[in-house]
C-alpha cells in the first residue's frame, strides 16, 4: 500500500482526532457527524488516531527491571501555605505531581491557587529557582493584578503568562524552570496539533498529557483548574482525571462557606475535607469547623431535627440533620435529599415504616443538613431516622441529644467504627445525652457506667427512650 506523499491533504475529526484521507460524512472514530475537517499533512500518513504533524515521538528503548530493584524514594511534598488545601492534598503537593481542581463558575478556583501561588512564594523565599508560574487563558493580565490587589495578596516570586497556546506555555516552562506551575483553566488551552478548534476533548486530552509529562519529568507540581457541568462533574473526558494524580473538588453550601474534598489521591487520604470561608480578603481556612454546622439555638428544638458526630478524614464535625414530611400531592411520593443520598432516605423510612409502624407511603419528604455538608457516614442512619420520625410525629427531640449508630433493614442498631471520638465531640460540645450501639464497630464498647451514655440495639428502644413513644 503507497503511503500518502508529504504535503498531501487529510481529514481530521475536530471531537476525537481521528484522520483518515478522505472526507466522510461521519467520523468512524467517534460517530459524530460532520466534525471531519481538511488539513495539510507534512509528515507520511496512517489513517487512525495519530497525532499531526508529530505522528510518533522517537523515544529511548524501553527495558523493564525487576520490581524488587526499583528504588524507593521518599515523597517530597511542596508546601501551598493555607493548611486546609495542604489538608486535602495529604500534606502538601507531591513534586512530580499534577492536580486537578474542579468547581461551579465564581466558586473562587481562581482565588485558591492565586493565594496559595502567593503563600508558597513567600513559603520558598529567598530560595533559587523557587518560583510559581501562573497561566491564564481566561483573564488578561490587568484583571489579574486587581483580583491581587484588591485581596492583599503579595506579588513577589509570582510569574504571570496570559496564553492559551500550549506550545507558549512549554517554552516558557522550559526557560523558567518553576516550582510550581497553575494553569487556569484546562478547557482553555488549545494547540493546533491537536485540531483547529479549542474547546474539544482532543484538544483537552492532547494538551492536558503535554502539560503532565513536562511535570513528571521535574521536581515542580502542576495544578489544573476544571470547569463542571451543571450536575457537577467535571467537564470534558473522564480520560483528563485518569491523567492526573489528584482530583479536587470544589463546592459551596447556601452561605459563604466552600468546602474542598479530593475524590482521587494517589498520595493520600480522600477523606479529608478542606473548609473556607469567602469574606473581602479572598478564602480565608476554617481552622476550628467542629462546631460550625449546629445552629445555635436560645430554645427547643424543632420537630423533624436530630444531631449526630461525623467523621470528615481524621476530623469530628457535629451536624444537624433536619427532615420534613407533607402529604403527597399525588399518587406518587417525592424524597428531596441532595446532602443526604435519596434512596438511604428512602431506605430508612421503610424500616420506620415496616419496624415502627409509622407510615411514609403517602408522604413527600425533606431532607436538610445545616451548613450543607454532605454526609455519607453510615453512623448517621439512627439521627436521620429520629429526624423522620419527630417530623412524621411532629414530637421533638431534646436539645442535649445526640444519636450515633448505623441502621439494618431489621431495625437494629448496628456498630460503627472509631465510636470514641465521636463521644468525646460531642460530649465536649455540650451534648450530655448520647443514644449509641451497644458495641463500637472496633470492639472496644464504651463502659457501661459512663455518664449520659444510652447504649441502644434497636430502632424501636432508641424511640422509646428519647420520645417516652415508641413500641
């Protein structure tokens, strides 16, 4: 088969990056209809995914080694300055690394790593070769400046460059040689070996894997910020969070209050969670959240609120979970729940329903938790079945209560790991009535003449005991 000469025409998907020498309606790599574009072809040609003009990169020969030979070498992590961030990173950014930061528009992506570029600047002062390179594809360099100056964030060891063009960003790179390097964002970058329109999951994958290779191959780290789409995930291919080490997500509740939690991290926990508040000098580190999510009352609780301790990483946060039920409209009942996952609340009614005898089936229901946390504990299940069953009952529970403990379909009150901690929080924020399992998901059960400590094994006797109702 002749291969195609140099100069020669070729058409190019602008969505997947397929080529081929003929033009199609259809793209046969992806399906997509009339994304097949002409472009000039200087190199020969096989049809396929190959890249432009660069087709193939002429590497070193590649020879494996035995496993127990491969050296071990400690993590050198890189230090941003704000110790929530560093939290969620497990400590710091690992050099060699690349991030990945996704978030809502004006969630304040920006702002986060515009301050952390500053704190690790002034962190590495004096230092040579210390510095921090700050790409904007989206903001001129004036808009910048003002964001800075107006946040008090100081300057110094900061490098800006206002492109979106790859191949600018590499050279650049190549001639300063940066500790850390911030790109902002990744869906504006564009390079025209990867197609002539920016924007698509070709041009994402291609300069996002350029980018992440010049980092591996130095002792800097990279963070990528991410637009989401308007269910929350990260725009473009899931290939980009594949690519990357870390992957951040960006969130806010109703108020001021962001919250930053790694849904991958290849050197540490996921667990973590950072929290911010957003005020005129920029994001400013929660540093005590512990008590952040209770609101603060002069009265009785409400009908339908129930508090319990959670597990955030290695931190313990009081919330209060707030249920409400109306009757269904229609034939058909509704759960609104977006803190709290649906079909758990649908669950824990059910067992309400069936164990208790309080029915739910011809009600519509509410889930709320104060501050906007998302909670995914299992220790949960008994504060949101106390929630649901004051608001069904319209019976509130006492203030100094607090109910620890995971639900089963039969109604018991299951173990849960790490119980310790959660008692010592709560009883230090004041709740001197605890409703716990009989036994800790670790084995070592609280003593039983420990003070204001109701060791509970099912769902029917927690009722009895914190209502006087109940079966």
């Amino acid at each position: 088969m002749a291969k195609k000469k140099a100069g020669g025409r070729i058409f190019r998907c602008s969505s997947c990056g397929y080529s081929q020498p003929k033009w199609l309606g259809r793209c046969p790599g992806c399906g997509e209809w009339n994304t097949l574009e002409e472009q000039f072809q200087e190199a020969d040609f096989t049809p396929g995914f190959a890249s432009s003009a660069a087709a193939v990169r002429q590497t070193d020969e590649a020879h494996p080694i035995p496993l127990e030979q491969v050296e071990v070498h400690d993590t050198v992590r890189i230090t941003t300055g704000i110790s929530e961030f560093d939290r969620v990173l497990g400590g710091g950014a690992v050099k060699r690394s690349a991030v990945l930061i996704g978030g809502e528009p004006g969630i304040g992506k920006s702002t986060l790593l515009l301050q952390a570029a500053a704190a690790a600047a002034a962190a590495a002062a004096g230092a040579v070769g210390q510095r921090t390179l700050y790409v904007s594809g989206e903001e001129s360099a004036g808009q910048i400046r003002g964001r800075a100056d107006r946040l008090g964030i100081p300057l110094k060891n900061i490098e800006l460059l206002c492109t979106n063009s790859v191949e600018n960003i590499e050279k650049v790179l190549n001639n300063l040689n940066p500790l850390i390097v911030i790109i902002d964002s990744v869906q504006t970058l564009f390079s025209p070996q990867a197609g002539t329109i920016p924007g698509t999951i070709n041009q994402l994958k291609y300069c996002a894997n350029e980018l992440v290779q010049w980092v591996k191959e130095r002792d800097a780290a990279l963070f990528l910020t991410a637009h989401v789409t308007k269910e929350g995930v990260i725009a473009g291919p899931k290939v980009l969070e594949h690519m990357v080490d870390t992957v951040i997500s960006f969130e806010r509740n109703e108020d001021d209050v962001r919250f930053l939690r790694a849904l991958k991290n290849r050197f540490g926990s996921v667990d973590e969670l950072g929290i911010f508040r957003m005020d005129e000098k920029g994001l400013a580190a929660v540093q005590d959240p512990s008590a952040l999510f209770i609101i603060q009352r002069q009265g009785e609780l409400p009908a339908g609120s129930a508090t319990v301790p959670v597990f955030e990483g290695s931190r313990v946060f009081m919330v209060e979970i707030q249920a409400l039920t109306v009757p269904a409209k229609g034939t058909m009942t509704r759960v609104f729940s977006d803190k709290i996952d649906s079909a758990r609340v649908s669950r824990v009614a059910a067992v309400l329903e069936k164990r208790i005898g309080l029915r739910f089936s011809d009600q519509d229901i509410y889930i709320n938790v104060a501050g906007g946390i998302r909670l995914r504990e299992p220790a949960i299940d008994l504060a949101l079945a106390l929630a649901l069953y004051s608001a069904r009952t319209d019976i509130p529970a006492h203030k100094n209560e607090a109910f620890i403990g995971e639900l089963s379909l039969a109604g018991e009150i299951r173990p849960v790991r790490r119980l310790k901690p959660l008692i010592k929080t709560a009883q230090s924020l004041g709740f001197t009535q605890l409703y716990v399992p009989a036994a800790s998901g670790d084995g070592d059960e609280p003593e039983p003449a420990m003070q204001g400590i109701s060791r509970v094994e099912n769902l029917a006797e927690t009722i009895k005991h914190a209502f006087g109702t109940g079966k």
